[in-house]
C-alpha cells in the first residue's frame, strides 16, 4: 500500500475524523475572536465576514459528526 492510499485511508478513519473534528474547531476560536475585534472597532464587514465563516464552521462539524456516526455504524464489534 502506497503512502498515498494509507492518506487517504486515514482522513476516513475514526481517528481521522477526530483530528478534523479538532482542527475545525480550534478554528471557531478565530471565529470569536474576529467577532469581538469586530465588535470592538464595529467594523460591520469584519462582523459578516465572522458569521460566515462560522457558519461554515457549523456546517463542517455536523458533517464531521455525521461521518463519526456513520463509522460507528458500521462498527462489528459495537452491534
């Protein structure tokens, strides 16, 4: 097996996704602190800008979640 496949083969592993899970949100930790620096110099396009990308944030861990799920479903020794 290539270095390439054993790659790809861990981004869809459990671990995986744990490690995505927790690098997306180590990036909501930008998210509020763009917020309140948007807050703080009322700067409305920062602020936007902040909303969208939490909300991209949200987006991406319910999709995260969703394939932990579909992992553990797929699980033989947790049925």
């Amino acid at each position: 097996m290539s270095t390439l496949q054993k790659a790809k083969g861990f981004r869809k592993s459990k671990a995986g996704t744990y490690l995505s899970l927790g690098t997306t949100l180590f990036g909501a930790v930008n998210v509020v602190k763009q917020v309140r620096k948007a807050r703080g110099e009322d700067d409305a396009l920062l602020l936007v800008d902040a909303v969208v990308s939490a909300a991209a944030i949200a987006t991406g861990v319910a999709l995260l979640v969703r394939e932990l799920r579909r992992i553990g479903d797929d699980d033989v020794l947790l049925g």
